[in-house]
C-alpha cells in the first residue's frame, strides 16, 4: 500500500519460494497483474521404476501451458535452493529491483 500511495503504479515484484506446480504464482499473476519470479529447486521425483522427472520441469511445463491465458505476465522459472548462495546471488544479479512480497504455499 506504501508503494502505492508514492504514486508508483508498476507491476509488483513477487517472488514465490518453493513453487512446486505454480499455482500461487501462476494465479498471482492472472489476477493481480504482478511481475512473477516462481522458484523451485528441481528435486527429482521418481513416479514408476522407468521414469523420472524434477519439479522444475513440471513448473516450466505449467507456465508454458499457461502462457497464451497470461500473455506478457507469464512468470520467470529459476531454480533456487534454500541456503544456496550462488543460487540466491544469481536471482538478485538477475532480478535486480527488489521483490515487493515473497509468498510461498504448502512449503515443507
């Protein structure tokens, strides 16, 4: 709301913290029209014997499903290990504003 009464009338930064399949973020930015950073660290997730696959990929492939509906506000996907500090350095290099509102749903 500060950032609001300022005058300042561009999107929010969020970033969303352990996005898993992006629901959050992904609704986020439908809804509320906000620059969307949704973070996951790409654990493996073995669902048969014979097959393999990480929640980052899964994150991705929901954005990309998602993108024709959210059109330029589709959200970043970037890997992000908690406590990892070159992956924490990496986002901040990248994203250099800072975030407005870190969300973050079901985090285990």
């Amino acid at each position: 709301q500060r950032r609001r009464a300022s005058g300042d009338d561009a999107p929010l930064r969020v970033l969303e913290l352990g996005s898993g399949v992006g629901a959050l973020g992904l609704g986020i930015a439908a809804v509320g029209g906000a620059r969307v950073v949704l973070t996951d660290p790409g654990v493996t997730v073995n669902l048969a014997a014979d097959y393999s696959s990480n929640t980052l990929d899964w994150l991705a492939a929901n954005v990309a499903d998602n993108e024709a509906a959210l059109r330029e506000r589709a959200p970043a996907v970037r890997r992000l290990v908690w406590g990892d500090e070159a992956h924490t350095a990496a986002l901040l290099a990248e994203f250099a504003s800072p975030f407005d509102l870190v969300v973050g749903a079901e985090l285990l």
